[in-house]
C-alpha cells in the first residue's frame, strides 16, 4: 500500500497506527458523528444537571441543593408485614379470628386468599420509643434505639399484587423489564465521587428478588451505569482477579491493546456503548487495588463488628451493613443491600422474629455509625419493600401467614435531609386502606430524587421516540418528611 492510499493516525495509548485511507475517512466520518451525537445529547445532560457521568458533582450540577450525597437502600425481598412491625392495630387485634366483614374485601384482588379470610391481629406487642414518641414492635429493640432518626410511612402504596412486577415497580417506576433500576438513574444524574470504584454497588443476603438482576439493571441508559454486585466471600467481584502465572503488568499491557482496538472500533461504529467497555475494563483494573482493602472487615475495631454482629468472611446482612458503611466512606453514591426470605404466607409467627434477629442490630449500629462518623447528615437511608401485606390471616392452620397488600404499606427514611421522628400517614382500624395522606412509589422516588438536588420531572432520557423518567408521569416529593 502506498503512502497516498495510507494515513497515520494517533492512537488512543501513544505511538500511531498505519489506516488504509478508506478506513482512515471512516474513521473521520465516526468522529464527526461522534461530535454531533455530543451535540444532540448535551441538551439531554445539562437538562438532569451533569454534563456527565464522571464528572465530580457540585452545586453547580443540580437542579437544587442537595441535603444527601448517596444513598444506602435497604430492601427487604419478599415484603415484612408493616402490621406486626410499624403500623399498630388495637382493633385488629381485639377482633382476632373474626371473619372478615364482606365490605373489607369487597371488589379487591389479593394474590392467595381470595374473597373470604378471618381478621388477623398481631401477636407483638407495640411501645413509644424516643423522644418523638415513634410506634415501633417488640421485633425491634435495637431500631427503637434509634427511633427518633426515622421518618416512618405509613400510607405507602403500589400498583402490582406479585413479587417480580412490583420488585420492578419500586426500583423502575415501572411493573415490566427494561426500564432502568433507581441506581441507575441516580448514578446517570451525579456520577461518582471515587473513580476506583463504580457508582453504583449492589450487597445481597440471599438470592436476589423474584425479578433477579432486573432490580438494578441500567435499562436503556448506558451500561456504565447498571449496578455492580458485590460478594463478602471469595472474590469480591466475579473474574477481578488476574489468572493463574499472569502479572498486573500482562493485565495492562493486555488492556493498553484491547483499548487501541475499542477506539478503532468506535470511530467506524458511533456505538456509545464501546467508550462504557473501554470505561469498565479500566476500571476493574483499578478495583484490582481498592476493591480487597475495601472488602476486608479485619480492620474494623473489634467494638464496631461486635456492634454489627458482623463475622469477617461470612456471608450476612450484618457484614453487607458495615459494607455499605465502608463504600460510602469511599464515595460510592448508591448501595443497595438486597436481604431475602421475608415472604411468609405461613409460619409468621416463627419466621418474622427470626428474619428481625438478622436484621435489627446491624441496622441500628448503621445509622449510629454513620451519625458518629458524621455522615449521617449527608447520607440517605432507605427501608423498603414491593408491598406490604393483610390483615386476614392466610390459611386456617395453626400456623397462618399473611398475603401480598399492595394498597397500605409502611417504609422508612433516615438521614440526608429526613426529619428524624416523623410518622407519616395513616391506614384505617385495620390497616386495610389508606386513611390520611398517601404515598405513591412514584412519590416516594420522587422524594429521594429531590433530596440528592435532583428535580424528578428533568432526569430524562430519551428512548424509543420519546423521554422517560423513573417516575413515569406523575409523583411528588413528600415533603412533611423533610427537614
């Protein structure tokens, strides 16, 4: 090939490479595309305030200020029973074993029990905890020690009765796959505060949710930001380690050649996607180093894991907390913790207790962590689940449970922003309805949205023709729970 019909180019790691001239046009062609895809999208970023994700935030990058940083979600899989945790029913209770008056379910679907049960009162006992006065159950002594930290929900409502749909409904504003997970639009509005680690962290105790890795899927964002898992035994992160008899100088060499390759391709294919690849291979190489720091519990004083009930090495949600603890620390904007086994249409009686066991103490010694730490003030925390459940004892046994109850929930928040000792809400005598002041999923990302310096109605994307926003058409931001 001769001079004239070759071009050099610079390549992305230095040094040049030898195009034949119709690639080399191509590949002009592909930068100018590349310019002009920047040029339509930019429009899209300045609108949900970062021109992009790897951009350290500032005020600057909101639409408002923001009261937290990052968020540590908890969600239950399976949905607790808000009757025996949250919401006290005396009346429910005076008339346990009584069947269920015929107005109670009239014209409503539930996903077991169908049309006739009987009225199912708790078995715990309720007490005022704090300051505040916060109604919290005998099942959680250590959170009533930290009552006046929480704004508890209880008018919250869905709008799907089974598992996966409304697992996807809380995270995505929407009952199907596709649509990207809270973190993902969280992570696409703010970006990262540490380049060494993703944006975006996922813990899980147990087996994920009905709707599996849907739950912090980045839908049609970009796939930078879908949430990464990570494990508290063996590798941190699946295939982070080199292989066998490979150096950390063969990783880079080996990297340096494939991003040579990736630019190549990017210049001819304008796919955006190629710049996450090369994005995400070069940040593994990083978590290489930061990653088993971050992962080793060793460190931690012999107080603080004893406060967690956390056992180095041992999969828990006590270890995922003091894990959640550490990412935040390092910047991590979002992590979730996934915690199974809370779906007991039997045996509540005995499964209950031990799932508040789990969770109880490490939850309480988070949110004093966090406070003594200072990072309480700046950092969200969110107790959730897809629904909540009856008040009709599921199955004439002697060991009944409760089915699934989209219409009346409880959730709560705590720090970043969130008027510690509020209640919020109200459901009528039995829990049934809503009574006073209701809050929608949408309403509710809405809300943490807000609390970050992000205007739910301006993140948008645009996709398939048209814009979407995790809050689909309609939320707003409950704001008798901030400070």
């Amino acid at each position: 090939m001769s001079e004239v019909d070759s071009q050099q180019v610079d390549g992305p790691m230095g040094g040049g490479e030898r195009l034949p001239r119709r690639d080399w046009c191509q590949g002009l062609i592909g930068l100018s595309g590349l310019a002009a895809w920047e040029l339509l999208t930019r429009d899209h970023r300045v609108a949900w305030g970062a021109e992009a994700a790897s951009i350290e935030p500032g005020e600057g990058h909101l639409h408002h200020p923001a009261t937290a940083k990052r968020v540590i979600y908890l969600h239950m899989i399976g949905a607790p029973s808000q009757l025996d945790l949250f919401d006290e029913k005396p009346e429910l209770v005076k008339r346990h074993g009584e069947p269920c008056p015929e107005e109670i379910t009239k014209g409503r679907d539930f996903a077991f029990i169908g049309k006739t049960s009987k009225l199912g009162g708790s078995p715990w006992r309720f007490a005022q905890h704090g300051e505040s006065g916060q109604v919290l159950s005998e099942l959680l002594p250590h959170l009533a020690g930290v009552a006046d930290r929480l704004a508890v929900i209880r008018s919250m409502h869905t709008e799907e009765i089974n598992h996966a749909p409304a697992q996807m409904f809380l995270h995505s504003g929407f009952g199907r796959g596709g649509r990207p997970s809270l973190g993902s639009w969280v992570t696409y509005g703010l970006g990262s505060e540490n380049a060494d680690l993703p944006a975006y962290v996922v813990l899980l105790s147990g087996p994920p949710g009905g709707a599996g890795t849907s739950l912090w899927t980045n839908g049609f964002l970009p796939g930078v930001h879908q949430g990464v898992p990570f494990r508290s035994q063996g590798d941190a992160v699946l295939f982070l380690t080199n292989p066998q008899g490979h150096s950390e100088g063969d990783r880079r060499r080996v990297l340096d050649a494939l991003g040579r390759l990736n630019r190549l391709h990017e210049r001819v294919s304008l796919d955006p996607e190629v710049e996450t690849r090369i994005s995400q291979y070069e940040m593994a190489f990083r978590m290489q180093a930061s990653v088993p720091e971050l992962m080793s519990l060793e460190g931690e004083t012999k107080r603080t894991q004893e406060d967690y009930g956390v056992t180095p090495g041992k999969v828990s949600f006590a270890n995922n907390c003091l894990l959640a603890r550490r990412l935040v620390e390092r910047g991590v904007r979002l992590v979730e913790l996934f915690d199974a086994d809370w779906d007991h249409h039997g045996s509540i009686e005995t499964r209950l207790p031990s799932k508040c066991r789990d969770i109880d103490r490490p939850i309480a010694a988070l949110l004093r962590d966090l406070e003594q730490r200072g990072l309480l003030e700046d950092t969200l925390v969110v107790w959730a689940s897809e629904f909540g459940r009856t008040p009709l004892s599921q199955a004439d046994r002697a060991a009944p449970g409760r089915d699934h109850h989209k219409d009346a929930f409880a959730v709560w928040l705590a720090g970043g922003g969130v008027r510690g000792g509020v209640s919020h809400g109200k459901t009528d005598d039995f829990g049934m309805d809503i009574v006073e002041s209701p809050v929608h999923v949408h309403d509710l990302n809405a809300t943490i949205l807000h609390l970050l310096g992000i205007d739910h109605e301006r993140l948008t994307y645009r996709s398939q023709g048209r814009e979407f926003r995790l809050t689909d058409v309609h939320g707003r931001v409950v704001r008798e729970v901030l400070r």
